[in-house]
C-alpha cells in the first residue's frame, strides 16, 4: 500500500493536449502543482506537439524523466 499522499503509476498514457488537472495530477512526480502549469501553459499557447514541449512550462525545465515521458503522450 503506498504511503498516504504518495501517487502510483497511472497504468495508462495520459494525453496532454486532453487530461484534466485532476488526470495529470494523478502521473507520477507530477502532482497538483505542476499539473496546473501544465493546464495554464496549454490554455495560453495551444497545443502541446510533443511531451518534450514540457520543457517550456514553468517548473518542468530538462527535469522531465523517462518515467514522467512513458506516463504521457500528445
């Protein structure tokens, strides 16, 4: 059982251009925070072409892992 607070896995990609804040969240190493940027950016500026354009949201930078890259997909 994960410790409380901790997020599993999602055993599924998770589209940037369509999951909700909620939905990002939920990706591990993400959590509430980022996944708003995320929101915001993509309100702001459209879609998102790759999961690298993640390193144009504040907050994310190069600091984008393997495993935040195989949890999400365009």
């Amino acid at each position: 059982m994960p410790e409380k607070g901790a997020r599993e896995h999602v055993g599924h990609k998770v589209n940037l251009n369509s999951a909700s804040e909620q939905e990002l969240a939920e990706v591990s190493d993400i959590g509430p925070a980022r996944a708003r940027k995320i929101v915001e950016y993509r309100t702001q500026h459209g879609r998102f072409e790759s999961v690298e354009d993640l390193d144009r949201v504040q907050g994310f930078g190069k600091t984008l892992t393997e495993d935040e890259k195989r949890s999400l997909e365009v």
